[in-house]
C-alpha cells in the first residue's frame, strides 16, 4: 500500500514537470525546482535543489543549459529526460541508492560505463581502447542483465562506450527495453544519418557524444580525411530535429590550443552543443605515448579555462580528471562508476585496464564488494588534493600496487605497459604536475589558516 502510495505521488510530480516543461521562463523553472523538491529523502540533494532555485532567481548563465532543454528539444526526448534523468535517476533513484546502502551496507555507484561492441572503422592514434580485439561484443543477454542489475540499486543512466557503440544492430532493442533508463552515448558520428535520427527520436533516451580533436584538420588527421564533416553534418541533423548531443575531447599535448579557444567553444554553441566532455590522453591502448599527455601547464591551463567557461557559456563543460574537488576525487572502482568491457571484464575505469571480476561469472554486486574495488576505495580516500586524483597519472605508484593485486590480470595484450615500460615518465609527469597542482590546490581550495576564517566570518 506504501509503495502504491509512493508511485502515486511521483507520477503526479511527473505529470505537473511534464505540464509545466513547455514553458521555459524563470518563474516556470523556479516552479519546477519546488516539485523536484518533494521527491528526494536526502538532504543534499534538497539543498542543491534550492541552489539551482538560487541562480534562477540570480539570472546565472549557467541556468540557460535547462532552459535550452525545455526550449529547444524535441517533446519526447524532452519528457524522456525529464523523467528519466531527473526523476528516476537523479530524485527517485538517489532514495533507492540509499535503502541499498541500508541493505547492502554501500552506497551504489551513481552509473556505469558499458561497452556493447569493440568493432570500430576507424583507427585513430593512441586511442585508448584501440588494443581490445574489435571481435568483442556482449549479447544483449548480458547488456540487459547488468542493466536490470544497475536498476535494482537504483541507477537508471548509463554511459555507452566502445569501440563504436552504433555498430552493435541490435543496440535500439536496449534502448526501447529500458526506456524507463537515460543513455549517453559515446560515438564517432560517423554513422549517424537521417534514419538514425528518426530511431533517435522514437525512443527518446540517448543523447550521442560526438568525439572530435578540434578543427578539420586536428579531427582528420586522427580520425580519417572527412571526418570532421561527417561530425558537422550529424551534428546538424540532430540539431534540425530538436535533440540534443555533446561534444567529447581527449586533450593533447598538440590540441589544448585549439579546444581551450573560445571561438572554437562558441562554434560548438553554435551548432547546438549541450555539452563538452573533456578527457586527458592517458598512454594506454593503440601505441602509447607519453610524449602525447598534455603538459603540466596544459592541464592546468585546460582547468582554469573551463572555471571561466561555466560562468559564461550555456553549455555543460564536465573535466574528468580536473574536476576532482567537485566530485570529492576520484570515481573509479565503484564509488561513482565502474566499467564493463566488451569482453565482459569488469574494470574500475574505462583507463584502468585490469580486473578481477567478469559478468559472465559474477554478478555487480560481488564485484563491487571485490577486494580490489574495496581497496581502491580505501585509497582514494587517502589523496588529499583533489586536483590530483588519478591513480594512473597522479599517483602511479598506487596504480601499480593496484594492478598487482591477487587475481588481477590485464584485459588485453599490452595494457600492462603503463604500469611497466611507461612507470618512469609516469612517475616523472605526476611530480611535475604536483608542482603545479600542489600551490593551486593551497591557493584556490584549502583556503586561509582557521584562526583568519574566524575571523572573517565574525565581521561578517
């Protein structure tokens, strides 16, 4: 009877966002911040609620991002994610994790990294999972099982990778099956024409992330001659039919000038981009090469330049390694993801190449409980400037110890070498990227000495 009541009262939360999302003015989204309100038990979640009301009410440029959701998207991409991202996963599925946690005595990763397929047309340099064997695939057995397994602890996003994940034929057959569940799909574009679109827009739940290195000539030089306009064109596509897509790059030591330039950031604002996702190479996979890392300076260059983007571009900007002080540090091992391979290995990052565990012998919850994940847990607890969260490039010593684990073994030939042939420029670029991150972290995180704090705080 509880539970009937429960369901009763989200699907009329449900109901009234859905009303009210064709309206997208800042009473209308203030409006929707109090509903959002109503369904999360935790208390941060409520209280970052009344901050995203905070910067509606302050006009933040940060709040045109929801704005454009309501405003521009495509109706059933548009109510798909309002109930799937932001109901089931975000508001509902937070008090799920939390009865799991009351259960299981862990608090469940918030999503999951799954590769259907490894089979890609391209062959860029250094990609990071150029070295799996591009026979791989799971079953759609096996993609649904650990998708029901995610669901039962109350995580309803899931982020698709590969390979190129849009080779797997069957992969809409997931999508419909879990269309209570929000999909973002890592993809070269390539494959995206107005068949696919009109697919896109039936179900309603994946937002594609488009991979590029910069301009035409950074793009195909990489990915293949044309490349860059295939993306343009998918991008245009998507854009005319009212979905949304994202933008991702790998940072390099040859393309941080061209990313970090506002013109290039506005021209991606202008084609309809709702997001950048941005990645640091990390020397594993096809060839790697640590000459190909972005600098110390590059990094930090790369951090600073998207602090100023988020105060005034009406894109999300997510920086996987330097957004550490956000995130409280690393998210690998389970504690905010995991990935799944196309073998079925069940690795801590898509860049931690190694395992214990296999979907095919084990179920999610024994690997999150494994000693591995437990112990890399234990360790990013241990780093106490968040700007230096990695265990791959931060703190490779962990990630050799880790690596050595009992019953850890590679996941694919060559994925030993960051830890071996590569350990001293590892060990090399993680001191002097301390250098740097050690004063920024002092400067801009830790803050004045307690006694000055007081202080401030009593005038005030």
């Amino acid at each position: 009877m509880l539970h009937s009541l429960k369901k009763y009262s989200r699907d009329k939360i449900i109901s009234a966002l859905l009303s009210l999302a064709t309206n997208s003015s800042n009473e209308n989204l203030a409006r929707m911040t109090y509903l959002m309100e109503l369904i999360p038990k935790k208390q941060y979640y409520k209280e970052r609620i009344r901050w995203i009301r905070g910067l509606i009410r302050e006009g933040h440029p940060g709040i045109e991002f929801p704005r454009r959701i309501l405003r521009d998207l495509h109706p059933n991409q548009r109510d798909k994610w309002i109930t799937n991202l932001l109901v089931n996963h975000l508001l509902a599925g937070t008090n799920k994790r939390k009865s799991w946690q009351e259960r299981e005595g862990y608090y469940p990763p918030s999503t999951l990294v799954i590769s259907p397929t490894m089979k890609c047309n391209l062959n860029c340099y250094g990609c990071y999972a150029g070295d799996y064997q591009k026979s791989l695939e799971l079953s759609l057995e096996e993609i649904d099982s650990v998708l029901m397994q995610m669901k039962e602890m109350g995580v309803y996003f899931a982020v698709i990778s590969g390979g190129e994940p849009f080779f797997k034929k069957d992969i809409f057959e997931i999508f419909r099956k879990h269309s209570d569940m929000a999909f973002l799909v890592f993809t070269h574009g390539g494959l995206i024409d107005e068949q696919m679109v009109d697919r896109l827009i039936e179900v309603g739940n994946v937002m594609p992330s488009f991979s590029l290195e910069g301009y035409r000539e950074e793009t195909d030089e990489r990915r293949g001659a044309g490349h860059f306009d295939k993306v343009m064109r998918a991008m245009d596509l998507l854009r005319e039919a009212g979905l949304s897509f994202c933008s991702s790059f790998t940072q390099t030591s040859r393309n941080t000038g061209i990313i970090t330039d506002e013109r290039f950031v506005d021209m991606l604002v202008a084609k309809g981009c709702f997001a950048m996702w941005l990645f640091s190479y990390v020397p594993i996979g096809r060839n790697p090469d640590a000459a190909l890392m972005p600098t110390p300076e590059q990094r930090d260059f790369m951090r600073r330049r998207t602090i100023d983007y988020r105060a005034g571009k009406p894109m999300l900007f997510i920086d996987f390694w330097n957004d550490g002080p956000l995130i409280s540090g690393c998210i690998a091992g389970g504690r905010k993801y995991f990935h799944v391979n196309a073998n079925g290995d069940i690795e801590p990052c898509v860049f931690c190449h190694f395992a214990v565990d296999n979907i095919r012998r084990t179920t999610l919850k024994e690997a999150l409980r494994s000693p591995l994940f437990a112990r890399i847990r234990e360790k990013q607890g241990e780093h106490d400037n968040l700007l230096r969260p990695c265990m791959l490039i931060d703190h490779p010593e962990v990630g050799r110890e880790l690596f050595g684990s009992p019953g850890a073994y590679a996941t694919h030939e060559g994925a030993a070498a960051i830890f071996t042939t590569l350990s001293t420029a590892m060990d090399g670029y993680a001191a002097d990227y301390a250098q740097l991150a050690d004063p920024a972290w002092e400067r801009e995180f830790v803050g004045p000495p307690l006694p000055e704090r007081l202080s401030a705080n009593v005038r005030a």
